[in-house]
C-alpha cells in the first residue's frame, strides 16, 4: 500500500473524498465573525458567577448572602437554600445547589446574578460560606485500602479480561520486564472555557452552549426542569475546542438555565479557566505495573497490564487504561486489570483519547524496555508480535495495517541509519536520541439521524445536529453529500449545531464523521434515486435516513484505526531540557474524507501528545484537595516554538466493514503514541529510563545524575 501526505489541493468545487477542501467556516474563525456561547446577541443579558467550595470535604453550615445583595448591580444569588427545585440528574455531577454537601474543592455552593460581569464577580467574592469541615483523602497510591476492582471501565469494557496462565507463563519467561509506569491527572483547557447563555420565554428554554453534543444538552435539560424536549432548543453553531470535556452537559448549561428561570432575564455564564479542573472533568491520574514475558527471539509468551486510578465520590468513572493492551499484541496469556479508588477528588471524565493515551505510554515504554533487554530493534519487536486476530475478543480484524505504518514510518524517517546504542549520538551538552511507538484506537459509530433536500436553484441542503468542535465537520460532511449525489461540493450547504436538526451523535471518541457522515451518505442516496425518478418539484424534495439498527449494530469484526509515531529528541546535559526535533507519524485510519482536515488533525493530536510527555502535568495538594495548576500559566500546554518539524502521513485503507465512506476516526490516534515515542527517545539519547510524565528538566537531571553517580 502506499503512503500520502495530503500535500495536493483541490478547487472548492472538487466531489472526490479525501480532497484538501477549506474548512467552510475558518474565515469566519480567523477575522473574529464566528460567535461562540457567550457572545450571542441578547438583550437585556445578566451575567452569573459561580462561588466554589473552599474545603476539599464537609458540608455548608450557613451562608451570608447580604453583603453580595448590597452591592450595585447585582441581582441575585442562588444557593442550595433557594434554587428551584429541579428534578435528580443521572450525572450526579449537575446535582449543584441542591444540598449542603461538599464532595470536593471547587464545588460550587452558590451562584450570583449580577447585571454585569463584573457586578457578579464582585457579588460572588462578598457571599460568606461556613463549613463543617471533614477530614478528607485525596492521594492515589497503588495499594490504596479502598481500591477495588470495578466490573467495568468506561466504554462498557470489563473491569478485567485474562486468558491462560499470565502469571505461570511470566515466572517461567526466559526475559522479562517488570515497571512501573505513572502518568499523573491531566486537564482538558480548550481555548473557549464552558460557557452558556439561557434565556426563557413562554416556558420554552433557549441556550447557547459550549458543548460536543447539543442533542444530549436538551434532553439532560428537559429531564431536570419537567418540560418537553420539544421546549428546549440547544445552539452549539461555534466551539472553541473540547478535548471531551464538553462531550456531557457540564454545570454552567444547568446553573445559566436555572438562573435565567429565577430571575426572568436571559443569563451568560462563562466559566473562570481557574475553576474548570474541579468542575469539567480531568484524565484521572493512572498508576501502571507492566509485566512482558518473553522469548528470546522477541515473541511474547505473558503480558499482565494493571492500572490503579481515581474516582470521585460523586460518581464512577475508570479510566479504561489496560483495554489497549488486549488489542495490540499476541500473548497466549495475558491479564488486563483495573482498580479504582474513590477519593475526595474532583469527578474525572474523558480526555482527548480517554485510555488510550495512558494506557499506551506504559505499553509502549514497556515494549521498548523489552527491545533493549532482548537486544533487538524495537520496530522489529512490534512486528514479530503483530497478532493475526484481535487478542481479547478473537474476532478478525476489519484492516490492521500496523506493520505497514511502522515500516513506512521508519523509511521516512530515517531509521535504519540509527545507531541503537544508547548515548550514542552528542551534539556537545546535547544528548540526540530516537525512539518508536505504535498507536491503536477504536473506530466507535452511533446512531444520527440527517436530511436532505434538493432545491429548485440546483444547490442542495443537509441538515443534522452534528457539532464542529473545530474538525471542520461542515466541511466533510458536505463532500460526503456530494459525492453520494454526484454534485460538485459548492452546490451542497450543511446546517448543523442546533438541537432543532435531525438528532445526531456527540463529537467524541473520534465517532463523528464516521456517525453523522453514515447518516448524511444514506439521505443524500435516497435523495438521488427521488431525482432519478422524474422532474424536481417546484418545492424541492426532503429526504431523511435514520441509521439506528445500521451504526449500532454489533460487528463480527475487529475494527481499530492503527499507526507508528517516531521521534527525534536533545536532551541538554546541563539545564535537564528535552527538545522534540522531529516528530513523524503514520496512520491506517480507513480512507481519508479531507487531506486537509485531516493533517491538522493528526497534527493536533501529535501536539498533544508532545504536550503530555514534556510539559502537561497536574499536581494534587494533599493538605487543600485541590489541584495546583489551575491555569495555564502553571499548567503548561505546546506552542508553536516547541513543535519545529511535525509530518502527518497516512496509508490508503481500504475497508468495506466499517461504514458506506470506509473511514475511521482521526481525532484522537494522533496522541496515542506520541509521549512513549518521545520518552523512548529520551532513553536512547540518555540512557536514563524515566517512567513518570512529564518529562520536566528536574526529572530528567535526577536521572541523569543517579546514572552518573552509579
């Protein structure tokens, strides 16, 4: 199969799939135009500013709200002694202002009203709360008394899966590897913070929200005010990043929408970046034991992965950090297990490639490790172990093209020039190593629903409640509709990010495209076999397609997107700094819709990536329950001057088991790999084995300096 990188245009006008197509909506984005939740016009808007929990655990004993009421401008302020009443939610996390309990630090215990930003955030500084303060635990360790053994992880995927003798085959292996492996909490901080504007009328709700799913947003919001969800309309035309944590309703959609019911005024609520790591989800922290027992040709005989992670006491989420492993190589016996301890800790949730990317690191470090204690190249030590069915399930694969990515990926970037020896390579203080990582992630479908329309001017309209959380969904979908019509692209319009659409899927687990691109495909072919049957009606012709009982369906087949990340860095012996020169990735992710969209995608997750393995890190303060980095002048993420040579490069795939376009989710491969290809690359330039992230330069000089010392 060959590789492309995508490099070729195409005129706006272009029908064939995997076109380099301008994302429709990026002039709006760059020249300011594009308006997001909390800019929508409004007259007479509020603001509202929330007040977070100053104790990591207790409950609240009184709160003064009369300062906060004295002050001009503001107009109210909600508290759990005063909220309407709304009905239990099933995320527990938007049961907010309905008790005085406090689960963790940056709860919120209150909410003011004010007729500006300012009059509210001066409100919310003047409300006193007092508490009764509990003793509370918020540190994870591996042998944590509390931790048990969950019978399933999210994404539905048992707790634990073991097949033969794990632990015999692992004693008896004649070369192992037994690490340890930790990647600490990790924070989505999309460039747009949660933000909604709500507004009543007529006993209709209207909201403008920042979220990966306005369909789920109406009928979280129906079910908790008692109202049909035919009253509820959810506006989601513009958003400014998720990473997953907009993939569920958060609390500023149901504080803006209560808010705006109390006080009869339309209400923006924007929330501060310093209070999103308590109250939007975070990557739970995940402590790994990699065991790989293994044959001295390379092969292995045992691989045991075990993950301890948090969870809050508000509500469940598992971290499904062992299930790659049950995907990605063949080991007669293996164990996969998960342990959760639930902890005084804000509630985690998804982060962009949730299990995968940790997961991975360990995995893929783990390997690594095994490559050298074996002697052997690590791209090798991947190839020898590729499987011929799925491990876990046994099912076969739709297409894995694992081998080809590593092998393509190691030809471009030069690999077989390198010299394997650690420290081999020194550039004065600089230390230059290389190191390889695969990557693995499931392709995930839901059911949506799209319409079609022809209309009289020769132009076609598709409507669906996708959402562009800048992946350039319009974009796509409309070469989707013209190539199943047989139109040039400039003649079909998209419409999407309104609940009042055809209901649609979330954007998450790199489902979208694939969701809402099956339903969007089988409108447009419906519409097609109409035109075909006689003249266009003065009106025009509405076409739907439904594909619940089609996306949903259980498959005898393995379906998994694949790919081979590869990494050049300098470590400076003096300062602890590590470099990212180079980094390459290639990917099987089915056939690509947009070269374009699509580079920046695996370009965005690579970046990440980067971001988890040098600079991202969270640091949970046991004496206050709260996370230390809280903004992003302490929560580090990539810049440009950080990524100075990042190629994106894909195998044309050609799978007719996944959906009627062939293609699988991109959005989140691209980080899967990355932060063990650059930790191996810091091994190789070192010959320092670190197994904590990030890579931060007191890490890196301890390492150095105990390998000097010994």
């Amino acid at each position: 199969m060959d590789a492309t990188t995508g490099d070729t245009t195409a005129p706006a006008s272009a029908t064939a799939l995997g076109a380099s197509v301008e994302r429709r909506e990026g002039r709006e984005k760059v020249t300011g135009t594009a308006r997001y939740a909390a800019e929508q016009p409004c007259p007479g808007r509020t603001h509202a500013w929330p007040v977070p929990a100053s104790i990591a655990r207790g409950r609240v004993t009184a709160i003064d709200t009369s300062a906060a009421l004295e002050l001009p401008g503001v107009l109210a302020v909600l508290t759990h002694e005063n909220a309407p009443e709304l009905s239990e939610p099933d995320d527990a996390t938007l049961a907010v202002l309905r008790d005085s309990r406090v689960p963790h630090r940056g709860w919120f215990v209150a909410l003011v009203v004010g007729e500006t930003l300012e009059a509210a955030r001066a409100g919310a500084a003047a409300v006193h709360v007092t508490y009764a303060v509990e003793d509370h635990d918020v540190t994870l360790t591996a042998t944590h008394p509390d931790a048990y053994a969950p019978e399933q992880a999210n994404g539905g995927y048992p707790g634990t899966r073991e097949h033969g003798d794990p632990e015999g085959a692992f004693a008896s292996a004649p070369v192992r590897i037994d690490a340890d492996y930790r990647v600490p909490p990790l924070h989505n901080h999309p460039m747009e913070p949660h933000a909604t504007t709500a507004r009543w009328h007529d006993g209709r709700l209207t909201v403008h929200t920042s979220t990966q799913g306005s369909t789920a947003v109406r009928a979280v919001l129906a079910g908790l005010f008692g109202i049909p969800e035919d009253h509820v309309t959810v506006h989601a035309e513009h958003v400014g990043g998720g990473f997953g944590s907009k993939g569920t309703p958060r609390p500023d959609v149901v504080l803006a929408a209560t808010a705006a019911r109390h006080t009869g005024r339309p209400v923006t609520l924007a929330l501060p970046r310093r209070f999103l790591p308590a109250v939007v989800g975070h990557r739970a922290p995940t402590l790994h034991r990699l065991r790989l027992g293994a044959h001295p040709d390379g092969r292995l005989a045992s691989l045991i992965h075990e993950v301890t992670t948090h969870t809050s006491r508000v509500k469940e989420f598992v971290e499904q950090a062992a299930v790659p492993a049950r995907v990605m190589y063949a080991a007669p016996d293996s164990r996969t297990a998960h342990r959760v301890a639930p902890l005084d800790v804000p509630s985690p949730s998804w982060m962009r490639a949730p299990g995968e990317a940790p997961g991975m690191y360990a995995l893929e470090s783990a390997m690594d490790e095994l490559a050298t204690e074996l002697g052997m190249d690590p791209v090798e030590l991947r190839v020898v172990n590729e499987p011929d069915t799925e491990p876990d399930s046994g099912k076969p694969f739709s297409s894995r093209h694992l081998v080809e990515c590593l092998r393509e990926g190691a030809r471009r970037f030069g690999w077989a020039g390198r010299d394997p020896r650690p420290r081999s390579r020194a550039e004065g203080p600089l230390l230059v190593g290389s190191g390889v990582a695969a990557a693995m992630y499931p392709v995930l479908v839901q059911p949506s629903t799209a319409a079609a329309r022809a209309l009289p001017d020769g132009t076609f309209l598709v409507r669906i409640n996708a959402t562009d959380i800048g992946t350039g969904a319009r974009t796509v979908l409309a070469q989707i509709a013209a190539d199943a019509l047989g139109v040039p692209v400039d003649r079909v319009r998209t419409e999407v990010g309104s609940s009042d659409l055809p209901a649609a899927s979330l954007a998450g687990g790199s489902s979208g495209t694939a969701s809402w691109g099956w339903a969007v495909h089988e409108a447009c072919v419906r519409l097609a076999e109409r035109l075909a049957e006689g003249p266009l009606p003065a009106e025009g012709i509405d076409v739907r397609a439904d594909t619940a009982g089609q996306a949903d369906a259980d498959s005898p087949f393995a379906r998994h997107a694949f790919g081979a990340h590869f990494a050049e860095v300098t470590v400076d012996t003096v300062t602890g700094e590590t470099r990212v020169r180079r980094l390459l990735g290639v990917y099987a992710a089915g056939r690509i819709l947009n070269s374009r969209t699509a580079r920046s995608q695996f370009v965005g997750g690579m970046t990440m990536g980067l971001g988890m393995a040098l600079t991202e890190g969270s640091t949970m303060d046991a004496a206050f329950g709260d996370f230390a980095e809280s903004d992003l002048a302490a929560y580090h993420v990539p810049t440009h001057a950080d990524v100075p040579d990042i190629e994106a490069h894909w195998i044309d795939e050609d799978d007719t088991r996944l959906n009627p376009m062939g293609s699988k989710g991109i959005g989140e491969i691209g980080i899967v790999g990355t932060a063990a290809a650059i930790g191996n690359a810091v091994f190789h330039a070192t010959g320092v084995r670190l197994r904590e992230l990030p890579l931060t330069p007191d890490r890196v000089l301890s390492g150095l300096r105990e390998r000097s010392g010994s």
